[in-house]
C-alpha cells in the first residue's frame, strides 16, 4: 500500500518546487471549476423546479377565477331592475359626462342639468 502511495506521489506531485506549485495550481483550479460546476447545476434544477410549482399554482388560481366569473355570469343573469329597486338604486335622470373635443381642453355634457 505504501508503495502504490509513493509512486502516486511521485507521479502526480513531482520533486521540483516549480512542478511541484504548478500541479498544487491546477488542481485549485480543476477543484474551484468542479465547485461551480455543481452549483450552477444545483440553481438551475432548483428554478426549474420553482418554475414549476409556480406555474401549477398559476393554474389552480385561474381555474377558481374562472368558477368565479362563471359563478358571477350566472348571478347577473337573474338579476333584474326590481332587483336593484330593493337595494335602493334607481335609474340615473339627467347623467353628466366628460368629453373632450381637443385634445387640450375638456368639456362637461349634460343630458338635462
């Protein structure tokens, strides 16, 4: 065993200091590589999954507003003026409106004030 660690040494880590620093070097680099490696992979597995999850709650949310707006088509449709007659609305007598002429200036139109 001891001697299969030698000649590994030997190999990989050679005896001149300049050698020596250099192999030191690139192995930093080849570890910090590695490391970066493994985390932009990690960031986009966790925002593709996030991506996902988003768009399923995206889905159930328009699915209940969709009910609700079926819901509230359905309710309008039984509504009538008797309706409005109870809740204390009555039909609008003499409506002001805004209109513009120019694109400057703005006028008030009345239908009887």
């Amino acid at each position: 065993m001891k001697n299969a660690v030698a000649k590994f040494e030997a190999v990989a880590l050679p005896t001149e200091p300049r050698a020596k620093q250099i192999v030191m070097i690139g192995l930093a680099v080849l570890a910090v590589s590695v490391s970066m490696y493994v985390y932009f992979v990690g960031k986009i597995v966790f925002d593709v999954v996030g991506r996902r999850a988003a768009e399923s709650s995206i889905k159930k949310e328009i699915s209940a507003v969709s009910s609700l707006e079926s819901a509230y088509l359905k309710e309008m449709q039984n509504l009538d003026l008797a309706d409005a007659g109870r809740l204390g609305l009555t039909e609008a007598k003499g409506a002001l409106y805004a209109s513009r002429t120019p694109a400057t200036t703005a006028s008030l139109v009345g239908t009887g004030l």
